[in-house]
C-alpha cells in the first residue's frame, strides 16, 4: 500500500490498473510561485514543492509517499494549466499539428528506497478539427490538465505517432514505478 499524494483522478486510475494498492489523499503545493525556463525544471520544483508539502504532512512510516506532477510543451513553450476557455483554446491550437512533449517527473518514497524520476513522451499531432475543438472547448474536459491536453480523450484521435510511455503522458510512469516496488 502506498499513499498517492495527488488529487488527480487519472494517477489514481492508473494506479489501479496497474494492480498497486493506494490511499489517496494529499496536501495542496502553490504551482503559480515557480520560475523556470525549461519544462522539466518546472516540473521537478512542482514536484519537489509538492513532496515537501506531503513529506511534511504525511511522513513514510505509516505508507510509502508517492508525488507526481506534469508539465505539457510545444514550440518551446510551457504550456500549464489553463484558466479560462480562451487560455485553452490557446494553448491547443499551439499543438495542433506539432509535436507535444508531456513531461512528468515523480518522486516516491518508502523507508527503504528513494526514487525520483523525470520521464518524457512525444506525440506528434495532425492538425485539430475546429468543430471537434470547439465541443472539447464547451465540455469542460480541459480543465484542470497540463496544456489543456487529454491523450487518452480528445487528443487520440489526432496522434499520429508516439514516443514513450502512455502513461507519462497520462501522469505517472507507472512501468518504472512498478519495476522498483
């Protein structure tokens, strides 16, 4: 058993998937005060800012920590979470018919081992359906996700090719984590 420091429905999903029992239940970490000029410096202070966070509050000594975070880039861009439709609109379009790299760094922490952990997957994208675009605009899917992006929803369908790990791009290396658990 484990304790995912995360709120993110996706980890917990694969998580379970992946046959490794958790608790779920976190402390929030303040994303908006990092300054970074790479993506996976930003993503390894989110992520250290929120292992922090849990370490502080949670300790390892009842469960294993743990923390992940993921940072979505195209055209050299950070591209975070959007906060308006607009802002979502925007920052879709800018991988619309590039390549997206989704960056996830994690960090995991029983009394025995330590691991942290920054993985990256490419997917190169076709141009986005307008039409499609808009109703994935008006649902309200994005919110709450690195650059506005789903792979495993709206995305799919415009992924032309993939290099690494679905579920890096989904929020968790879980074929390394489970190599060291």
């Amino acid at each position: 058993m484990i304790r995912l420091a995360s709120s993110s429905y996706t980890r917990a999903m694969l998580l379970k998937k992946a046959g490794i029992e958790f608790l779920q239940e976190s402390k929030e970490f303040d994303e908006d005060s990092i300054i970074a000029s790479s993506p996976k410096n930003f993503v390894y202070q989110a992520t250290l800012g929120k292992y922090e966070v849990n370490i502080e509050a949670f300790g390892i000594e009842d469960y294993p920590l743990l923390v992940a975070d993921t940072v979505v880039t195209a055209d050299n861009k950070i591209l975070r979470k959007a906060n308006s439709l607009e802002s979502a609109r925007e920052i879709l379009m800018t991988q619309s018919g590039s390549i997206t790299s989704i960056v996830t760094c994690m960090i995991y922490h029983s009394k025995h081992k330590k691991i942290i952990d920054i993985s990256q997957t490419d997917y190169l994208f076709s141009e986005f359906d307008k039409d499609d675009l808009e109703k994935y605009l008006r649902n309200g899917e994005w919110r709450g996700k690195a650059g506005a992006c789903m792979v495993e929803g709206f995305c799919k369908s415009y992924i032309k090719e993939v290099r690494g790990y679905e579920s890096t791009a989904m929020g968790l290396n879980v074929e390394l984590l489970k190599a060291f658990l």
